[in-house]
C-alpha cells in the first residue's frame, strides 16, 4: 500500500544520547517534513526537504539533525543537545506546494 | 510568518449537535488543510481546500480565501467525532504546513 511509514511507534532515550527516527514514504512525493507535537499544542515544524540532498531548517530545528540522500527517506536525529525531546514527532510529505499525508508518529520518551 | 488560530478551542456536544469551527489566517494562502487527529495521535486528512466549498458526507468546508478564513462543519455528530481538529495554512514560501492549536470537540452520547 501506498503511504508513509514510521518507526519505531515508541522510543526511549537515555540522558545524552543521540537517536534516530525512521521516516519512509512510498508515494514519489518530493517534499518531506518532520514536525513536533507537545501534549495540548499545535505541531511546530523541526525541518523539511523539498528535494533530494537539500533540506531547510524549520522554526525548533536546535537539538535536531535530518538527511536526505534518497527522494523515500528523510530520517531525523534527536542530538543530546536537544534538551527537552520527550515529545509527539510526526513526519509528513507532499508533492510541492499541494496536500500533506502524515506518517502514525513516534512518541519519544526520555528516561 | 502566517498565522493560523482556531476557535474556539474547546466544545463539548451531545450526540446529534451540529457544530462550526473556525480558522483565521494572517496572509493570503495557497494551500489550507483540515485534519483530524485520533486517539492514537494520526492525523487523518480531511479536506484539502484552498477555497470553494468541499463536502465529505456528514462533514464539510469552506475557505474563503479573499476573507482569509476556512470553516469547518460537522452535522449530527457522533462520538466517534471526538478528538482534535486542526488547519493548518501552506506558508507563504510553499514550503511547509502552519498548524493552528486545534479545537478539541468532544461528543457524548
């Protein structure tokens, strides 16, 4: 089936180490995103990509890294200077300038 | 950057209510979005509508993009209603979604 796979679901990091979230999508969409959503709030953009080898910088992209070396992937890594991770992350794609699909997110939890 | 907020934040229905939510945005857009997120945290689509009028059975839109405003409608709710609704605005760039705060509505029966 077409669509955008995450993973893991759930996630767990410990004090000063880095992880990363899987982001995969299967629709030859150009454009990516990673967003994060805190409990009650609205998702706030971490970065995006609109084409393969570029990616820009969202409105939260401190604490945050992405790459984008294939048009189906675009993975995002939580650095230990990101001091408040345990959050909501979902990652989306779109064909340019047109509708968003979102991926079921991974919720991160520090520990 | 645009703006989107929503109203209102919260609403709270019986089972069978009609009900409006609101979307103002600070600038002209190219792209708006409705969703709705469920329990599970996926944000379904609902409607993509950068203006005219969309219907999708019990629920429809409206954005008027001249009066920068989109309006979302659901018809004799049920519970399985419940949950957050966002827009969210193209930016002005093309390059990514803006999210308002939602509406949370619950629907009880």
């Amino acid at each position: 089936d077409g669509g955008i796979t995450q993973s893991p679901k759930y996630l767990f990091r410990k004090e000063g180490q880095n992880v990363t979230l899987s982001c995969e999508q299967n629709l030859n969409h150009d454009a990516m995103y990673w967003y994060r959503q805190d409990p009650g709030q609205g998702l706030r953009l971490i970065y995006y990509s609109q084409i393969v080898n570029d990616f820009q910088k969202g409105d939260i992209a401190e604490g945050y890294s992405v790459s984008r070396e294939k048009k189906e992937s675009f993975p995002l890594t939580v650095t230990s200077a990101q001091k408040n991770p345990t959050a909501f992350y979902l990652c989306a794609s779109s064909w340019w300038n047109t509708e968003a699909f979102f991926g079921q997110g991974t919720r991160l939890t520090v520990v | 950057g645009i703006q989107v907020e929503q109203s209102p934040p919260d609403l709270i229905l019986q089972e069978g209510a009609n009900s409006t939510l609101r979307c103002n945005f600070s600038d002209s857009v190219n792209n708006l979005q409705w969703f709705h997120q469920n329990p599970w945290g996926q944000l379904i689509n609902l409607f993509y509508i950068p203006s005219g009028t969309k219907q999708n059975g019990r629920l429809s839109a409206t954005t008027v993009a001249t009066e920068r405003y989109s309006l979302l409608y659901i018809s004799s709710s049920q519970t399985t209603d419940s949950g957050v609704y966002f827009c969210a605005a193209l930016n002005q760039a093309g390059t990514a979604l803006i999210f308002g705060k939602g509406t949370t509505l619950s629907v009880s029966s």
